[in-house]
C-alpha cells in the first residue's frame, strides 16, 4: 500500500513539473511570436513609409542616390521580414522586383543620364507644407542610414546639404512672399518683420550659394524700400498733423476776432 501511494505521488510529481514545463515552453513560444510580429510590422511600416517617400518625389528634383537609399531600405526591410516569415513566399516577388528597380537606378547613376533641375517652389500652399514635412523625414532617413553604417559620411553630408537648402529655399520663398502680400496691404510693418526673419533665417545657414547671395540683395533691397516708404508716411503724416493744428488754431482765432 505505502509503495503504491509512492508510486502514484512520484507520477503526480512527474505530471505537475512536465505541466510546468510545456507551459514555460508554451509561453516562451507566445512570447517570441509576438516579438517576431512586432518586428515584422515595424519592417512593414519602413516600407510603407519608403513608398509613400518615394511618390513625394515626384515633387522635388530627380534625385537617383535618394532613389537608391530608399528602395535599398525597402529591399534590406523585405528580406528581414523573408527571414522572420519564411513560409510567405510571396516575399520572394517582392524581393526580385525592388532588386529590378535597384538595377534601373544603379545604372541611372553610373550613366549619370540624370539632370540636375534647380528646385521651383510651387504657388499652392498646401502643397508646399507636403514638400517641407517629406523634406524632413528624408533628412531623418538619411541620419538613420549612415547611423547604421547603410550609406557613407560623405554620401550623406552631400544629400543632407541638399535637402537643407531645398528646406532653407522654402522658408525663404515663403517668407518673402507673405511679405510682399503685407507690403501689397500697406502693412509696411508686418512686411518689414517677414523680410528680417527670412534674413535672419539666411545668417543661421552656414551654407553659400547664388541664390542665397541673390536672395539676401533682393531683401536688404526690399528693406531699404520699406525704411524710404515708412519715412514717407511718417512725413506726410507729421504734415497732416500740422495743418490739422492751423486749423485748429484759425478756428480759435476767427472765434475771438468775432469777439
């Protein structure tokens, strides 16, 4: 009998610790699968983020290199997700078409066929904030990449620098161009206050190039035109007064002749 109760408390002992353990097991395995489909939709949300970069392109210069660093992010982002989810062969097109593009943008930067058009700030405002944040978030990729060791210092300093200036361009025009609206209304204060902030945004650059140069002569230009109009109106103003006041005073005076 006391061997019997042994036996079955040595079999409870065995069934609770193999219970323990499929669970430890079971969990460990839960736990790893939701870190692989956090992983896998953090990659998705890389490459949904490279598309949707890559069509606000289409708004800026053609530029092959940043072609190139988005679409070689995209393939690196795929081939995580083959590598997580192996039994989704759907990946494999994917793959083999972003390889394709790559070729097509390779051999665009070798043959060097591309233009360097000079950036041409559109009338739309709307269309214009897309341009800037899509700026923006070029420039962060680009610090992401090299941060990886994915593009080199020297690739990424020079597209940087490109989109500072496309950026810098856009702050400019904008700028400028509220205070020739100002200056339309004879707001000659609020238009003078647009063009020393779109000069003092030109000083904080430690870029210079033509257009910088061009653009600060046309504000310090603007400027002196403001300071000429201002003094004018202050004139004609003091003019006006001064003959309000004779009025005044010949009215006053007429008053007391009566007298």
């Amino acid at each position: 009998m006391g061997l019997m109760v042994t036996i079955i408390v040595g079999l409870l002992v065995v069934l609770i610790v193999f219970v323990v353990v499929v669970t430890a097991i079971q969990q460990h395995k839960e736990k790893l699968d939701a870190e692989r489909r956090v992983h896998v939709a953090k990659q998705k949300a890389i490459i949904d983020e490279n598309e949707e970069l890559i069509l606000s392109l289409t708004n800026l210069p053609p530029n092959p290199h940043i072609n190139k660093i988005l679409n070689t992010r995209s393939l690196n982002a795929v081939k995580t997700i083959k590598t997580l989810t192996p039994e989704k062969k759907s990946l494999d097109s994917l793959i083999k078409e972003l390889n394709a593009r790559l070729q097509v943008i390779q051999g665009l930067i070798e043959k060097k066929e591309h233009v360097e058009n000079k950036f041409v700030l559109p009338d739309n405002e709307k269309q214009i904030i897309v341009i800037l944040q899509c700026v923006k978030k070029l420039r962060a990729v680009l610090r992401s990449e090299q941060n990886k060791g994915v593009i080199s210092a020297e690739l990424f300093k020079k597209e940087d620098q490109h989109f500072e200036l496309i950026q810098l361009k856009i702050n400019v025009e904008s700028l400028m161009n509220r205070a020739a609206q100002a200056q339309h209304k004879q707001m000659i204060g609020s238009a003078r206050q647009y063009y020393e902030k779109a000069l003092m945004t030109i000083a904080k650059s430690s870029s210079v190039n033509e257009y910088l140069v061009q653009k600060k002569a046309e504000i310090a230009s603007q400027l002196e035109s403001l300071a000429s109009s201002l003094k004018n109106v202050n004139a004609q103003d003091a003019e006006t007064k001064a003959k309000s006041e004779e009025n005044e005073l010949d009215v006053i005076f007429q008053q007391k002749k009566k007298w």
